[in-house]
C-alpha cells in the first residue's frame, strides 16, 4: 500500500474520530458519565438499536425520527468506546469521572483502535474502500451478535476473539462506514 494511502485514511479516520470525541465530551458535559451505571450487555444492545436502526433506515429509505445515519454511526462510535471502558475498566473507576478522566479514556481507547486499524489496513489493503457502507452495517450487526453471544455464555470462548477485539472491530466498522459517507 503507498504511504499516500496510508496518509490519506490516517487523515481522514482521525478526523473522524474527532468529531466523535467532540459529541462525547459535550454530551458528558450536559449528562456526565451516567453512561457507567450501564452493564456491558446493555451497552451491546444501545448498539444493536443504533445498528439495526440504520439498516432499517437503508432498507426502507424511509427517516421518520430524523436523526441522520451519520449520526448514528458516531454514537456507535461512542458507545464501543464507552462499552470498552466498562468491560476493561469499570471495577476500577469512580462511578462519575470528570470530563478529563473522561477524555483521558476516551483517548486511551481511541488510540488503541487507531493502531488496530493501522495493522489491519495494511494487511488488508484497505478493502474497506471498496467497501458498500450497508455491508459495513450488516459486518457491525454481525459482531454485535458475536458479543451478544460471547455474553450470554459468561464471556467464555473456546476458539474465538474476545469480546473487546469485536468492539474495537465495530468501532473501526463504523468510522470506515462515517469516511464513505462524510469524505468526498
């Protein structure tokens, strides 16, 4: 892969993940981090509602709540940064963080995915591009069952990925999914 590949989707993924850090730190100014009195399951299911909502929305054509599907992708975004703070962190961490605690994992967690999808990108050779984003939606479906899964069975797997690398792959999933459709 050229390095002005690798320059180009680095841009335009941290973009990205800005916009999603910006929505985080305002919605944990105006609510806090009430987001941490959530189980994990639950926030794999505030992921399957935002993930199969915007399917819906592809299918049918129709909006009639009028949030966009962008910003349904950034809340799944969030919400895999959320579910992988709890999941990683939650016994260790005050109920309520400040909003720098708060960003602070943010960045922790964004940076972690960042890398991932650096490794990933090269030995995949950026596939993503080619990529519908309705079959980014049904991969982003497809790991949200695998968690939901993974969950119902104790978090016990016998060959599998864990529940975190699902996340992450969701979370990259959907900032792929966020560049086809906000990047000209």
């Amino acid at each position: 892969m050229q390095k002005a590949n690798i320059d180009k989707t680095s841009s335009e993924y941290l973009s990205i993940f800005e916009l999603c850090k910006d929505i985080f730190s305002k919605k944990t100014l105006d609510y806090g981090t009430s987001w941490r009195i959530l189980r994990s399951s639950s926030l794999t299911d505030q992921l399957f509602i935002k993930a199969q909502r915007i399917r819906t929305i592809q299918e049918t054509g129709e909006n009639r709540v009028g949030e966009n599907v962008e910003d349904e992708f950034k809340a799944i975004v969030n919400y895999c940064i959320m579910a992988l703070i709890q999941l990683e962190k939650n016994d260790k961490l005050p109920q309520e963080l400040t909003l720098e605690q708060a960003q602070l994992l943010y960045d922790e967690y964004a940076e972690a995915a960042y890398q991932l999808m650096l490794k990933k990108n090269h030995d995949y050779g950026e596939a993503w591009r080619d990529m519908r984003v309705s079959s980014l939606t049904d991969l982003i479906l497809t790991k949200i069952l695998r968690i939901k899964q993974i969950e119902d069975n104790q978090g016990k797997t016998t060959i599998s990925e864990g529940i975190a690398a699902n996340y992450y792959d969701m979370l990259n999933y959907a900032i792929f999914a966020l560049i086809h459709l906000l990047k000209p």
